[in-house]
C-alpha cells in the first residue's frame, strides 16, 4: 500500500450497537479529537445519532483545524455492509430498522464529502495493516474474538468484500462438521469454540450439574482458566483446538504473512498465544507456516474508528 | 477483466506429473495445435521436455501461423508455484528435483518472449473464469477433485496467491478437527472426505472385513454408489457432508458469486450436485446463498492448457 505523507485529516466514525465513536485523524494515524455518543439502537435513531456527531466534529474542525484539508468521512459499522454500494445489507436486532439502509448515499447528500463504509472487522483490519500488527504486510487475516467471531482478509493489499461485502465471515467457518448447530445453520463454527459467547455456553453446560459452580460471563470463564480450574481448563482447551484448526486451515487458504487476532480473548496474550502457536506449528504445512506470523492486535480501542478514516486514503486518493 | 478481442496467440503449457501437454492458443481460447509429451518425471528432465514441446509449437507457428502476433508464453504446473518469481516453491516426489527450479527465468532466457507459471489449478480457474462455468464473475471458488483436492480463488476479479503462491489450498481445509490425520500435518482436511485417494480408502477401511467385496479404485466406489451399494453410499455420504461443509465456510468466507467444482468426481453431474446443493442450501447464510451458484467446470481436458496460455493477456497488456 502506498503511504499517506500528508497533513490532511478525515472524519471517523465507529458504529456499534451501543455507542458512536467520533473522531478527527489525521492520515499518519493521530487522533485529534475524539466523540462518544449512544448509539439509540432500540429507538432507531442510528442515523440522526451519526449525523450528531460528525456535526460536532465538524465544528471542531472549522473552528481550530481548518488548516488541515479535510479529506472525506470513513464509517465502520456493525452489520454486513455492502461496500461498494455503501449499504447494510444485513443487520441481526442488535440494530433493528438499519437494514438496507443507504448510510453512504444519506451521509453524502448531508454533508456533501467523500463518503466509505464497511463492516467493523474489515476496518480494524485496515488500521492494524497500517499502523498496526500487520504493518507492512499485504497478506493478512484478521479475527476478531468478541461476543462473537468477526474476520477480515488483506490479499495482495486489498480488502476482500466479496459479491456484496459478505466476505470474511471467519466465525462462520466450520472446523467440526459433526459439532453443535450454529446460528448460521452450519455445525460446529469457529464462533461456537472461540467467542464470548460460545465459551461462556459451554462452560454452562459443563457445570450444569452444579449451579454452585456456574460462571457469571465468558471473562469469569477466562480467570478461571488462569487459576487451573479443571472444568475451564477443558472449555479452554477447546477454544484452542477450534482457533488452531480454523488458523492452520486459513493459512492453507490464504498463504499470508500475518494472522491478526484482536477482541477481549486476545487480549490474554501469551497464555493464550503460546499453546496456539504451538499447535498451529504442527497443523500446518512447513512450507506456508515458515511465511507467517502469529500476533494480537496492537491498536487499542480507537482502532476501528482510525481503520474507518483511513479509508478516505486508501480508497481515495 | 478485460477482455482480449484481437487475433495474437500465446503458447500454453500444462506441466503434469506423467505428461506436459503444448497449444497455440489464440486470445478468444481458441486451440489452433496440440501436443503432449512425457514428463520423465522419474529420469528428472522435465524441463528438457518443457524446452522441447515449446520449440515444436515454435516451427508450427513460425511455419503456418507467423500472420498471428506470439505474445508470449503461459504455463500451470503441478506443484506449489511461486507466482511472482516464477519458481517451484514445493513440489512432491510426484517429480522430483523440481522444487527450486527457476522455470521463469529459464524459459524466458531460453526463448526471449514474456513467461507466466502458476499452479494448475490457477490456470485452471483463469480458464473457467474467462470462456467457462465462471465467465463474467469476479468472485469464483474453483475445486478440482482428482487424486487430491485441488483449489482456486478469484477475489474482486483477481487470482489470490498469498506470499509465497501457496494460496487456495482448499483441499487442506479442516472440516472435522477431531477427523483422521492428513498428510499436511492437520486432522480431518476435506481432501481426506472428497479426493479419489480418500474415497478409495475409507471404502477399502468399511470393507476390510470383506475382502472380496473391496474396490479396485475410487471410480469403482462411485459405480457401486451409484447401482446403490450399501458401503459406497455411506462413503460417498460423507464425501457429501464433507464437501457441504467446506462450501458452506467457503460461502461465508469468500462471498463468491460461483463455486466451480472440477475432475473426475464432478463429471458425475446431478448425481453429486444435486445432494450437494441442498446441503449447502441449509448451512450457508441466507444473505449469502442468495448470490451464488454451484456448478460443475465446463471445460474439458485441455482446460488448464488454455488456462496457461491465457496468462499472457491477463497479466501482459
């Protein structure tokens, strides 16, 4: 990818299913202003809320930035985005109403700025290949272990959206044909042994017999794997075994440089990354493995929104 | 893609482990002369017989044909390729001593004309994608079910190579974690469930008890199959599931617009595609299946010869 030497600035704008992250970035990365406002999901008021806060960044901007040429306006979105429609082609009732919705061509007519849109794992990968754990590579996979499994492919320096912006759905890849159903209908999903809410779910089932002993969340879950508990221990180990057979798997697939992983499990580090290097190592093939890189996401909580920003360069210039 | 409406021809080469079969192949796929050879695979002269069958399509053209611009020269070979250097990354026993050899440079230095190599199912893919099962779509998944498993992919109208050319290796996808171990090192791979090897062996592991009712071949499994033999419908059963699921992530990963499935196993038609297509249609998410077809190849044997060749216009002009 080419670099961005200039001191223009974009807006980001970080859409999730509870609250807006705002912010005005410049094309090195640096934020200089940052908005938080709640997303209204259940009063569908997504898009009055959007256009609030880019408002407001606006102002900001006109009246202590404006010798900075403002460039555009980059949005991430919980949903699938269409990207080069620049719609939501599917949103589950996390979001109810936004479905369909135009956001590129609405965002456009209001404020009359290049507009991007794309799905929130497709621009945290975007920020990591740029200033991140990835930078520098032009084959990446990128997951992302939150409440559920998110994913994002860079092949030879591009995105990958698919026919309409469907692509990367990682969570959704199925490393046990004979596993549990998933929502998606498919059995035995990298999501059922790698998210939040998988791991939480199992744990539960696995204690069943012992209300005592049930676990309050996924991260009560995680603690107590650290502290050597057996019936976490399992749950955790299958984690592991899911993640390493879906990574050797997707190494096969795209021969990258780097695998990100990002979300709240990744954040563990090398107690989580130590037995999963480890078993990817013997999964496989040498002549791939010897290419790449197993690493956790190095930007923090601003990532998604500077990955949407970036887009007005990366797709823009 | 753009398309190639002039009258030039390239010379195609499909390099295989027993045989490397030459064309004069014009812009519109057009086959003006063939030719095939022996590999000598075994006496390590591969690309003596590469040298050979290129100077033999050299005399037809310069003798009968010379009014056609020669643009270049395209081969697909067995093995992994290393697009961008034009190199043997890896090659099996299949042909041995090839890993490492240079057959970009050599040939280039050799003929003094543009050379492209890729692997076979690249080319392969390249050919469906142009005059096949894929004219006209961006985003193509493409199978070759032989001895092994082959795979392909086209992302936003471009074959995705990974790193070193190692992508697309579909047939090393775990589908089962907990399945039988594979010889790339990872447990259950769809090639285990969908190659002719696989077939073969998991019908000769349920009828071990039964000597005289073992199969000759994986071609044998299928007949019994399909005169509904008890045995070779529980194989080809799982060949199904196995292939299902991988489809299924494949959906969800690539967000294709086709899937093409080719070799020996696919010839089989309805038989195998009309089963198939309702289990995927029941694992795949409906914002995605909406999108995509699953077809057989359209093209016959001499496919990845053309395939070769069409790399001359695809990465040339």
């Amino acid at each position: 990818m080419i670099s961005y030497p200039d001191d223009s600035v974009a807006i980001g704008v970080d859409i999730g299913g509870t609250k807006i992250r705002f912010g005005l970035v410049r094309s090195d990365g640096l934020i200089f202003h940052t908005l938080v406002l709640p997303t209204k999901a259940a009063e569908q008021r997504v898009m009055e809320q959007v256009y609030a806060g880019i408002e407001q960044i606006l102002l900001v901007w006109e009246n202590s930035l404006a010798s900075h040429r403002l460039n555009g306006i980059g949005i991430g979105s919980a949903g699938q985005i269409d990207f080069l429609r620049g719609t939501v082609h599917f949103a589950s009732e996390l979001i109810p109403g936004y479905t369909a919705t135009p956001v590129k061509d609405l965002v456009t007519q209001r404020f009359n700025l290049p507009v991007y849109i794309d799905n929130d794992v497709n621009v945290l990968a975007l920020a990591e290949s740029r200033f991140g754990a990835g930078m520098d590579c032009r084959n990446m996979v990128c997951l992302a272990l939150g409440t559920g499994v998110g994913g994002a492919v860079i092949a030879d320096g591009r995105l990958l959206h698919g026919v309409n912006g469907g692509a990367g759905e990682i969570g959704h890849m199925s490393v046990n044909m004979n596993g549990p159903a998933c929502i998606c209908g498919s059995y035995g999903c990298l999501e059922i042994y790698a998210s939040g809410t998988g791991i939480f779910n199992r744990y539960q089932e696995l204690t069943v017999l012992n209300i005592k002993k049930q676990a309050t969340s996924a991260n009560d879950v995680v603690e107590r794997w650290l502290s050597g508990e057996m019936a976490a221990r399992q749950v955790i180990e299958m984690t592991i075994a899911g993640l390493g057979a879906a990574i050797a798997s997707l190494i096969h697939i795209f021969n990258p440089e780097v695998v990100v992983i990002g979300g709240g499990i990744a954040e563990l580090g090398e107690p989580l990354f130590a037995p999963l290097r480890s078993r990817i190592s013997t999964l496989a093939m040498p002549s791939m493995l010897e290419a790449v890189r197993i690493v956790p996401a190095e930007l923090g909580g601003s990532s998604n929104m500077v990955g949407a920003a970036i887009q007005v360069w990366e797709y823009g210039m």
